[in-house]
C-alpha cells in the first residue's frame, strides 16, 4: 500500500493549524519525494525490464539513450531477438575510445560491454543489427500531480514523507518555529530506514546522472 496525498495533508493541517489543499502542497510533496529517493537505492523505485523501458539498436549504433528518469544504473542486457545475453561489462571511456580508432564495419557484432555517459550509453563492439536492449535501474521518483496519482514508495514511508513535506510547508510560508521542528525528524526517519534499502549511499553519488 502506498502513502496517500489526502492522508499527508490531513497530517499537515492538523501539527500546523492550516486549511491546505492537496494542490496547494503539491510542490512540496514532489520535492520531498525527489529528495527522499536520492538519499539510497530503494527497492520501491527500482525497475526490472519494464517494456516501456526498452531500447532498440541498430547497425552502427554508437550512442543509445537510456530509459527517461533512470538515476542508478544496475546493468544491461542484449535480446538478439531469441535469446537474451548475459548483463554486458563495464568498460572505460578511454579503451571504447581506442577500440573505435581501427574500427570497420567488420568489427560490428553483438555488444558485449558498455560505457555509460551522462543520459546515454555507447555498445562495445558496435551494434552488427537489430537489438532489444532490457534496462534494470533505479529510478527518480517521477512527479506527481492530483489528489489520487499514486507515491511510489510504500506505507513504511509514510511517517518520513509526512514529517518532510511538513517541514516544507513550513519553510515555504515563513513559519521557522515549525520548521526547525520537523526537518530534524524527516532527516532522523530516513537515517532509521536507510538499513532497510539494504544497499550502498556512497554507490548513489558516485553512479547518479
């Protein structure tokens, strides 16, 4: 079960004596939301081969974009049409960057590696044909708009999204007092559920877009 809008406004209004709406708030919320899933690699924001994520190549491909609101890559794989590959390695810039000084359309075959850069990634060898490229990745938490559109992250989130868009809300309209209150606690709830992410922080700084 997800956290719900009308449920983080009832809690607003009532810690700060307000008369917000959802749509008031609505910033808050997606700066929190967006804030809260870059601080580690939730499994309630990772995607496994969605569809709509999927990429195709073709012959001499050099430069693929990567799905829209990826932010950790966790690896790639190569569909010929039949069979999928194994996750392609990682390789250096550097050495992509050699492999391309003798290259020939001779050389194109199914890639094997790749080299992730910024929004896109470059296949090594270089693409002989037609691919699928299948993505597994943690994503930005998208934005939201509405009183009903679904928070990705589940109800175990639920007092940490409160006591951020708390804080938020007292910050946009000048209220320090309330402030100073709750962003103490947004920041010690997410420091209590980082273990449950059961992943590396260093690895979202190092690896993010």
């Amino acid at each position: 079960m997800s956290v719900l809008k009308t449920d983080i406004l009832s809690f607003i209004n009532e810690k700060q004596q307000l008369a917000e709406t959802v749509a008031s708030i609505e910033d808050e919320i997606n700066e929190v939301l967006q804030d809260l899933g870059k601080r580690a690699l939730w499994p309630d924001l990772y995607r496994a081969d969605v569809t709509a994520d999927r990429g195709t190549l073709a012959s001499g491909n050099k430069s693929i974009s990567l799905p829209s609101g990826l932010r950790v890559l966790d690896f790639i794989v190569i569909n010929d049409g039949t069979n999928d590959g194994e996750p392609l390695k990682v390789m250096t810039a550097e050495k992509w960057q050699r492999k391309r000084e003798d290259e020939s359309t001779s050389n194109y075959d199914e890639p094997l590696r790749h080299v992730r850069r910024g929004k896109a990634w470059w296949p090594d060898p270089i693409p002989d044909g037609a691919y699928t490229a299948k993505y597994w990745f943690w994503r930005h938490h998208p934005k939201t708009s509405g009183a009903t559109e679904d928070i990705l992250f589940g109800d175990e989130f639920d007092l940490c999204i409160k006591y951020g868009v708390c804080a938020k809300v007292a910050s946009t309209g000048g209220r320090s007092a309330y402030e100073a209150r709750w962003e103490p606690r947004y920041e010690r709830q997410i420091r209590a559920m980082l273990p449950t992410a059961n992943l590396k922080q260093t690895v979202c700084t190092f690896r993010d877009v």
